[in-house]
C-alpha cells in the first residue's frame, strides 16, 4: 500500500468512526433513550448570518420571545452546510465561525448533522478531516499538557497512521461544541504564542493559538455557545457569527408531524400548541417540542380532560410522565400512577437550584454527592437527569451531569423550593428566620431575587414557583402519587405531611391573592422591559390576566390615545404589544398617546419596531435622550425614524446624536423636518455622521433654519466616499 492509499485509509477509517458515533441520535436521556436515526427525524433549523458576538444578558426565554417578534427578513438565512463559504461580497472563506444560540435550541445537533453529512460523502468534500472536541470533556484535561497532535491523537487514534505533514497537506476542520461549559481560562492576551503543532503546552495556550491563527493557520474553526459566553472568545477571532433560531413556524409543523407517526394526532397537538402563544413561542427550541410532544401525545391519545396551556402545567405533566416511565423501565412497575422517589426528586431540586445560583448547566459526580444523590441513580432517573459519559482512547474523561435543558434545571429547583417551604416551612431564597411557615413571604422573596437579577437567572424559576402555588398543578402531582380514593385536598395534605391542617390549603389561596398583588406593585416601579414582561408572565401562571383584559378594552374600543394610564396599565400595554401576534414592523405612537412620557412608557415596544413613527405628537428634546438610548442598544432594531413636526429643536438634536454615533446604531433613514433646527444642530449631526458613517442613508431636514456654513458640513459628506449618507433633502439651496 502507498502512501496515498494509507492517508486514504486513515480518512475513511475516521469518516467511518464518526458516521456511527452520530448517524443515530437519542431523544431524552442518552444511553437511556430512544435511539433514531438522525436523518430520520432531522428537521431543518433556522439558522441566520450575521448579527453580534457580543454577550446577550436577557434570560434565554426572553431572548426567544423577542425573536419571536422579529421584523421577517431581517436576519439574512444561512445553511449550516455553506458556513465556511464566502459570503457575498467575499473573495476569502470564512475560517473561523462562530455559532450561538440558547440552550436545547440545537446547535449541537447542527454539528451532528455537518459532520454526519461530511462523513456519508454528502457535503463539503473538499474537507479532508473533521475533528469534533467538546469542552465538557477538554475541561478534564484542562491541567495537562500536550502538543496539538497529542491532543488529537488522545481523541481520534486513527491519525497515527498518517504519514505526511497533516498541516500542510490536508484541509481540517475542528469542531468545539459548548464554549459555554468551559472551563478554561482562555487569556487570549497573556499566553505565549506557540507555532508548531507539536510543542508541548498548556491545553488553554493550544486552543488561544489556534483561535488566533499562530497554530495551523489554515485550519478551519466551528465553535457553538450560548449567547452568555460568546464574550470569552475576542471578536477578531471571529470571521463569521451565525445564530441558530431554532424552528420557525412551519418547522415546528414538520417536527411533530415527523415525531408523531398518527397524522390526526400531529395536527391535534399542532392545533393545541398554537392555541396558547407561551408555548407557541416556546417550541421555537427544538427540546421544548420534544417535552412538549412528549406530554400531548400521551394526554391527547388518552382523552385527559386536563390539558396544559401554561409552563407550569407542560413541565408538570412531563414530570410525571418521565417518572412513570422510569417506573416501567427500570423498576417493572406498570401502575397508572407513578411511584415517586421523594428523596430524589428533593435532592435533584436541590442541585438544581445550587447549580442555578452558580449559573452552571453542567456539574460532576462531586456536585451530586454535595446534594446526596446516587449517580447510579441518577443517571436511570430517564428524561429528568441525563449522564453524559465517554471513555475515548483509554483515556477517562470523566462523568459529567446536566439537565435535559436549562428550563428542566429551572422546573425542578422551583420544585424544591416550593417542597421545602411545604414540608418543613423551610424558605431556602431567605435567611430570615421570621419567614419561616409563610409561602407568601416565600412568594415575595422569590420575586424580590428575580428583579435583583438583571440577567434573568431566575426568571423562570418564578414562574413556575408561582404555577406550583395552584392546586390545579399541584393535583398533577400529588393526586397521582397517592392510589386511596379521597379528596384533592387531602391528597395533598396527605403528602405533605399536612394532615389536620386543611386550613393551610386555603391559605395558600389566600397567599397567591397577596402574590398577585405584590407582583402587580412591582409592575409599576420596575424599571427593566424584560423583568416587567416576566412578571406579567408570573401573573398567567397564577392565573390573573386583569391588567391585560383592561388594555385590551382600551384597545378594542380604540379609544386608547385619550386614555389616562396608571403605571401599571402602561406595563400591560407594553406587554400585550410585545406579545401579541401582530407584526412589530412599524411603531406609530399616534395610535397611542402623543407625548414624551408615553414614548418613554413604549420604549420596549419601540427598541422590537424596525420603523418608529413619532412625527407631529408633541415631543420635546426629552424624547430625544429616550430614542438616543435606544439608538445605542445593541438588541434594537431600529432602522427608520420620523420626528418631523416635533419641537425639539438643537438641544434635542445634540442629544439624538449621542445615539447616531454610538457604534450599535443602525439607523438607515431620518426624517427631522420642521423641528426647529438651527446651525449648531446641523454642525452637531455632521459631527455625528462623520463619526459613525457606515449607517444613515437617507436625512431629511426640509422646514429647518441652517446656517450656509453648518449646511455645507452635510452637503460635503455626499462626497464623502467613507459616509454612507446618499440623501440629504432640505430646501435652502447652497451658494458659495
């Protein structure tokens, strides 16, 4: 054999390696779950070009409720399969690419699907090898040293029979999957630099050199994150950033149509999930389908009288369902009800909710002994803790433990605390011992800990604290676990361990009554738009949709731009807006009401608008600092505005351009006639545009009062090749 054909073998050998490791896949818990051919169920997801590398501080379901809003078109559509390509306008390819996206919205199975694709010959053949690390394994060798070679050969042996230069020789391409579980340093700036593949190092000085292009240049480089850790990479180590959105509308249909073999109950589940906008939304993220697929089919297919609409209600029900089929499998327990393991459901909540203090989705064997859990028994606990385990080359990497997804993390530690608060009149979210035996004051610190919490760490987790407080939930899982034929309210208080003290029940209700309103008094002083829409959220977990219903008549009446808001009304507007199914595209506060403080109110709705409308309402400069802070978000997609006929004159001017020269700001069209502009505010947006040039297009200034000097400014940025500005409409005509 020559040496061709040996480095023919050696591709084909890893092709071969890796086609079996990812040509099937499991739904669930790994090892435990179901295992189906990925090509089988592979449905395709929305992946977008472009867009930031900046970290995003919004929980992630935030996050995905947003982009469920999002003007269609634009964000520019990408196939995972052409990534590396150029993009237009591109003599290069891309090189280093970076994907991010929130957890469970499948960016791992994109990889998967890539290098399945490479591997059956399918796509990108001009890639010679593909080498897929993950960094919950590299974490385990984070405190060794290797060459770059070494490394490889650890993880793909195969390589060993190569036998020319695999640098020069061959184009490779390496994976690294989940920036957001490393556990590395990654000091882009202190390492020492290293050229030769086969220098010893550090495993955190090798992955800085090959990110910065000093080891194997000319290497291909994928790595996939979540939005929170995209910061940990520089942004000149980065070609290309794609986004992966998870399933549109239509994907969602393909997805339970392919998951359910029964085309009648596909479209029934089809049906139900569009009928409740929460998880609508919520199944933009391919897990969420799959939980909620999971849940239906079983309810649906049984003729359940209880279906879920809420979180609360969907995590619940799946809950159970998973427990009982842990039953069935591995205990050879076939009741109707499932057998709770109550220790383990509590110790489970308490990892959880530590793990979520901490902001980690992966923990190790050390982290659930801290919390008294048998790893043997988790790892069997099916759909609830998944035991991710590899042994590769003889080399142990190590156990390492995680949730299906974040929101089951969530779920189970709300779970916790509400058991702990139940069954002992224990408040694990308080230190105050004056709180004991009060699930109001559990409710209250619950919500104060969300609110403190600008990334929304805990958002969520309220949420289905909240849920849990009803008995329609808590029947899910207390009536099912208890076979003797007695009241809803005594299987709860059987369980526990509240018997004779049926009281406490009403209580309860009393509690949420006493909840509801502390929610809706944070409504009116909170300051941030995505704490206040989890808090409207929070009240339809608890069922109280009044503040909603009262805009709504507003609107519905149309007489909403004479009406006097309270704070909290204000808030509901906001939300029902954000979360309506109307197109956000363009935002006319005439609809509403024409002042500064109703643009200040709207702000949210205005940063989701691709066109804001604000012309001849009234506003003053004030306004200008509240569409300036906009202008300089990073999240805003802001790209035409009309204040024409609106008194804000230069002081206003001076302030809006604080926002035109921020570097987020991607304004494309500004209309500015008749608003009593003068010379310094020409000067003050030349100044601006010539500062940030590669975004307005088009100005209009008609009806203002320029000075010839100040007007010239902008009339010679036309001619200015570096400015993008193509229109400037005003009516003084320029003399020299």
């Amino acid at each position: 054999m020559n040496l061709y054909e040996l480095n023919l073998v050696c591709q084909n050998y890893l092709k071969r390696n890796l086609k079996n490791k990812y040509q099937h896949v499991f739904e669930g818990i790994a090892k435990h779950g179901s295992s189906v051919l990925l090509q089988k169920i592979y449905t395709d997801l929305y992946i977008t070009e472009g867009g930031s590398g900046k970290v995003n501080e919004e929980h992630e379901v935030r996050q995905i409720e947003s982009k469920f809003n999002s003007v269609a078109g634009q964000d520019k559509p990408i196939k995972c399969a052409d990534i590396f390509k150029p993009s237009p306008g591109q003599d290069k390819p891309n090189r280093r690419v970076l994907t991010k996206g929130v957890a469970g919205i499948g960016k791992t199975i994109s990889v998967h699907k890539y290098i399945l694709d490479w591997a059956e010959g399918n796509n990108n053949q001009e890639i010679n090898f593909i080498f897929p690390l993950y960094f919950r394994e590299l974490n385990h060798m984070r405190n060794k040293k290797f060459s770059l070679m070494d490394l490889l050969y650890c993880f793909f042996p195969e390589l060993k029979q190569l036998t020319v230069d695999i640098q020069n020789k061959f184009r490779v391409l390496f994976v690294f999957d989940g920036l957001d579980e490393c556990r590395l340093q990654l000091n882009f700036h202190a390492n020492e630099s290293v050229h030769d593949i086969k220098v010893v190092k550090s495993l955190d000085v090798l992955l800085t050199n090959l990110l910065l292009g000093n080891l194997f240049p000319s290497a291909l480089i994928w790595i996939t994150s979540r939005p929170a850790a995209v910061g940990k990479i520089p942004p000149q180590c980065i070609d290309l950033v794609t986004e992966v959105q998870g399933f549109n509308d239509s994907q969602k249909e393909e997805y339970f149509r392919k998951k359910i073999n029964d085309n009648s109950l596909a479209s029934g589940i089809i049906s139900h999930v569009k009928s409740s906008r929460i998880l609508y939304i919520m199944c933009h993220i391919p897990v969420f389908c799959w939980i909620a697929a999971t849940v239906l089919e079983i309810i649906l297919s049984s003729g359940h009288t209880q279906i879920p609409k809420t979180l609360t209600e969907m995590y619940t029900f799946f809950l159970t369902f998973q427990t009982r089929q842990k039953n069935i499998k591995f205990d050879n327990v076939h009741d109707l009800e499932p057998q709770w393991n109550h220790k383990l459901i509590l110790n489970l909540g308490k990892l959880a909710y530590k793990q979520l203090e901490k902001g980690n989705l992966i923990f190790y064997e050390d982290d659930l002994r801290e919390c008294g859990i048998d790893v043997k028994e988790a790892a069997v606990y099916s759909g609830v803790c998944t035991q991710i385990f590899r042994e590769e080359s003889g080399i142990f990497l190590g156990t390492v433990f995680s949730f299906v997804h974040l929101s089951i993390q969530e779920y189970l530690a709300a779970l916790y605390a509400f058991l702990e608060m139940a069954l002992g009149g224990k408040d694990i979210i308080s230190t105050d011992p004056q709180k004991a035996e009060s699930m109001i004051l559990l409710h209250k610190s619950a919500v104060d800990k969300a609110l403190d919490h600008e990334d929304g760490r805990f958002d969520l987790f309220l949420r289905f604290l909240l849920g849990l407080s009803l008995e329609s939930n808590q029947s899910l899982l207390h009536g099912l676990i208890n076979r003797r034929q007695m009241g809803i309210k005594e299987k709860i208080s059987s369980w526990l361990g509240l018997a004779g003290h049926q009281g406490q029940l009403e209580k309860w209700q009393m509690d949420n009554d006493e909840t509801i309103r502390y929610i809706k008094d944070k409504i009116n002083y909170v300051s941030s738009s995505e704490r206040m829409i989890n808090l409207f959220h929070c009240l339809n977990e608890l069922h109280d949709h009044s503040l909603v219903e009262e805009i709504q008549r507003f609107l519905n009446a149309g007489n909403l731009s004479e009406a006097q808001l309270s704070p909290g009304q204000w808030s509901a507007l906001v939300f029902v807006l954000l979360t309506s199914d109307q197109n956000l595209d363009v935002f006319n506060l005439k609809k509403y009401v024409r002042s500064d403080e109703a643009l200040v109110r709207l702000k949210p709705v205005v940063e989701e608008s691709h066109t804001t409308l604000v012309d001849n309402c009234g506003l003053t400069e004030e306004s200008c600092a509240t569409l300036t802070s906009i202008l300089g978000k990073q999240s805003s997609k802001l790209r035409r505005l009309d204040l024409s006929g609106n008194h804000i004159r230069d002081a206003g001017i001076k302030k809006l351009c604080s926002g035109l020269k921020n570097p987020n700001c991607s304004l494309e069209t500004l209309r500015l006639s008749d608003c009593s502009i003068k010379g310094k505010g020409y000067a003050a947006l030349a100044t601006a545009l010539k500062s940030n040039p590669s975004h307005l297009e088009e100005l209009d200034l008609r009806g203002n009062d320029p000075r010839h000097a100040e007007l010239k400014l902008l009339i010679d940025l036309l001619q200015d090749p570096a400015c993008k500005l193509r229109s400037l409409r005003q009516e003084r005509a320029f003399h020299t």
